[in-house]
C-alpha cells in the first residue's frame, strides 16, 4: 500500500517537472518572438518618423475624436510647435475660426462615408493665415472601421508664389523674344539700307560727274563769250571756237543734262519705294498689286547680290491682292533673301516668282533652284528662332515672322514641292479687287 502511495507521488513530480519545462520553454520562445516583434516595430516607427520628418507636404493623423495623434515636421513648423505639445490637441484648433466649422463637418463626413474628400481652409500658421488645400482620407482600423483621418495637403501660398514665379519668368521670356523679334527687323532694316546706301550711290555719282562736266563746258563758253564782248575780230572767234572744241561741247551739254536728270530720276524712284515700303506698316488693309510689291521686295534684296543669279517673274502681270502691302513687301524680302542665302556659292542660281489666282487667293511662289530644305525640317523651319545659319547672319525668326503676317491677313505661307529641285515657298493672300 505505502509502496504504491510512494510511486504515485513520484509519478506527480515527474509530471509537474515535466510542465514546468515545457511552460519554461514556451516562455523563452514567446521572449523571443517578442524580442522580434519590437525590433520590427521599431524599425517601422523609424521608418515612420523619417516620413513625417521629411515629407515636406504637411501630413496629420487624428483619431476618432479629431484629435492628432502624429503631424509631420512640416506641418509642426508651419504651425509653430513641437510635435509633443500637438499630440492630443484638437486639429480644429489650427484653422482660422471662419474656415473651422467647415473642416470638421467635412471631417464628419468622411467619417460616415468611409469616402476622402477635399477642402480648402486656411491654417493658422506662425506667418499668419495661409491657404491650404486639404485631402482628407479616412483611416481604417483591421475590422475596416473608421479610426480617424489623415489630413495631407500643401499651402497654396507656396504654390501661389511658384506661380507666380512661373508667370514672371513666362514675362520675362516674352520680352526677349520681343528683342529679338525686334533685332530681326533691325538686321533686315540693316541689309534694307545697305541695299538703299548701295543703290543711291550709283545715280548720285552719275549726277556728281555730269555736274562737273557741265561745269567744264560753262568755263570754256564764259571764255567765248568774254572774247566776244570784247570785240574780238570774226576770225578770232572761229579759231578760239575750234580750239575750245564749242559744237561738240554744246552736244555734250545736252547728253550731261540728259544724265544728270536721269540720275535724279533713279533716285526719285529709290525714295518713292523707300516711302512705299515704310507706309502702312500698321495701317488698315488696303487692296494692291503683289506683282508690283513682289517686285520692289525682290529688287531690294536682289542689290548688292551676285549679277550672275537670276530673279525672273512669271504668272499674273498684276495679281490684286488684299493687306498691308508694308508687311507683304517684307514677307517677300525674307522669302528672296532666304533663297540668296540658300542659292550662296552656287553658280547658275536662279529664283523665280510666280503670280497667280487660286480660289480666293491671290499666290505667289517663291522657288529657287537652291539645295532644297531635308523633309526632316519640312515643319521646323517655321519654328521661331530655328536657322541653320551663322550667329549673325540668321535669328532663325524670318519664316516664323512671315508665317505669322500670312496668317495675319487670312492667308498662308507654306513649303510646297519643287519644279527646280530646290525650296518653293507659297504666299497665299486673300484676292483683291481686280483693276
Ligand atoms: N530657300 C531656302 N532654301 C533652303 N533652306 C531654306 C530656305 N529658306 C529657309 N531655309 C531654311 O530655313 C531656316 C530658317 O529660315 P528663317 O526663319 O528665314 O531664318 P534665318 O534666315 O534667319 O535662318 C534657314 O536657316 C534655312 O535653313
Ligand atoms: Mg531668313
């Protein structure tokens, strides 16, 4: 009996022994996995500051109750506190009395929806009331309840002045862009008057040397006749005729005269072109002939180039256009000097301008037997400051300008295939009343 009273009772220690260790062991691997789970946390709560400390949007978490329980550094500093004494405070609490009410109900909101929404409500920042597009996102909880919210947003100030910013450098590019538009004129102002300085010189010398031969011719008459004032005896006087070579003075007098108002003429008609070509600039539209303009544009730019290339016109003696003849004038211009340029260093250049009427349109192509434009720049030729030419002998603005003036008038200006192999550029103008 005692016997059997002693194994029970060994039989039981066993027993507690073995619970113990099993529940010793439990325990250490439970220390274990706690061990784990802190360092994970604490590697997320890391994690999660490094966000709120670097975001530079502003970031608040608050609970059910609206009050914050995590902001970001960002939205600390904008309100001007630390993020301890933010904890537990009421979110409404930093938003302008006016804009409160709005904030929360909005708050409320999303609370029964489960749905973000979007507000704008002014922060009461340290600088004062600030502007702030909210975007408020429920948070839920594992049982996809509704814990709190997190409110994210950014001052519009901020975004404000970045506009701001935008706007004025958007100025600023404007401007010089009107610079150089306005250099372009100048440079084509500049090659207009070397053409006009290079023009007059030609008459006006013209005008100088017959002036000083008919100076020549007056010396030897003043002469003659002193002598024959003077009583000199006839035959006198037919010898001092012959010596002073008088009757073919007196043709040459007529051919100097005839010379001298030519030359006078050609400048009357440089300055007659000159004071087309000036006029209506700005003005109103008026109907005129784009032969004639086409033709004072092409002879300008013509002076001062090569006599060997050769400029021909075909098509409508007079094609009645519509617009600013001023402005036409210089669409031709930079089209005819384009095709100098394309045409510089090649023997036998050639541009023909054509006239005609298409539809409503009164045309003028202008071709020439040049390298032609690469169907890869077909589209970007127009593009404002695009040249293929030296710094100083191109601002890359001619076609985009010209493109601009034809558009201008209800035309166009397009690049359009070539008979002579090289670029043909079309001018379409609105018709005009036919003379
Ligand atoms: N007739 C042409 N032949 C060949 N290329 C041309 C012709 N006309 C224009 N181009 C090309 O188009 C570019 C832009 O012309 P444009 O806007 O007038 O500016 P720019 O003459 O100052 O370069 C030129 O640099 C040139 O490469
Ligand atoms: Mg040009």
């Amino acid at each position: 009996m005692a016997e059997q009273a002693v194994e029970v009772a060994e039989q039981t220690w066993v027993d507690v022994l073995e619970a113990v260790d099993k529940t010793y062991a439990e325990m250490v691997g439970y220390q274990e996995q706690l061990e784990a789970r802190n360092v994970e946390l604490m590697q997320l709560r890391a994690f999660l500051s490094s966000i709120m400390a670097s975001i530079s949007d502003f970031l608040v978490v608050t609970g059910r109750d609206c009050r914050i329980t995590d902001a970001s550094a960002s939205f600390c500093a904008a309100v001007g506190a630390d993020i301890d004494s933010l904890i537990g405070r009421d979110i409404g609490a930093f938003i302008v009395d006016a804009h409160r009410a709005h904030l929360l109900a909005t708050i409320e909101q999303t609370f029964s929806f489960k749905r973000g929404a979007t507000v704008e409500a002014d922060l009461a920042t340290v600088d004062g009331a600030d502007p702030v597009e909210f975007k408020i996102a429920p948070r839920l909880d594992r049982r996809r309840r509704v814990s709190g919210v997190v409110l994210t947003g950014r001052t519009l100030g901020e975004v404000r002045r970045a506009f701001s910013r935008l706007e004025q450098s958007h100025e600023e590019l404007k401007q010089a862009q009107g610079q150089l538009v306005r250099n372009e004129k100048l440079a084509s102002l500049g090659r207009l008057l070397a053409g006009v300085a290079h023009e007059l010189n030609n008459p006006i010398s013209f005008v100088y040397a017959n002036t000083h031969a008919l100076e020549k011719y007056l010396d030897r008459f003043e002469t003659y006749f002193e002598r024959v004032e003077g009583g000199a005896p006839r035959q006198e006087l037919v010898e001092l005729r012959q010596e002073l070579k008088l009757e073919r003075n007196l043709r040459n007098l007529r051919t100097a005269i005839e010379g001298a108002r030519d030359g006078s003429e050609r400048v009357r008609s440089i300055v007659e072109d000159l004071r087309r070509l000036s006029a209506d600039g700005t003005g109103e539209t008026i109907g005129f002939d784009l032969t004639e303009t086409a033709g004072i544009a092409a002879n300008w730019v013509r002076r001062g180039t090569k006599p060997d290339l050769k400029v021909t016109f075909t098509g409508e003696a007079a094609c009645a256009a519509h617009g600013r003849p001023g402005h036409i004038q210089q669409v031709v211009m930079n089209l005819v000097q384009n095709a100098v340029d394309a045409l510089a260093g090649q023997a036998g250049g050639s541009i023909v301008l054509d006239l005609s009427y298409e539809g409503a349109f009164a045309v003028l192509r202008v071709c020439d037997n040049g390298p032609g434009i690469p169907d890869h720049l077909k589209t970007t030729i127009f593009d404002p400051f695009f040249t293929t030419k030296q710094v100083g002998e191109g601002t890359g603005l001619g076609l985009s300008i010209s493109y601009k003036i034809a558009e201008e008038h209800g035309g166009s200006l397009t690049l359009v295939p070539s008979q002579q192999g090289g670029a043909c550029f079309r001018l379409a103008l609105p018709k005009g009343e036919r003379a």
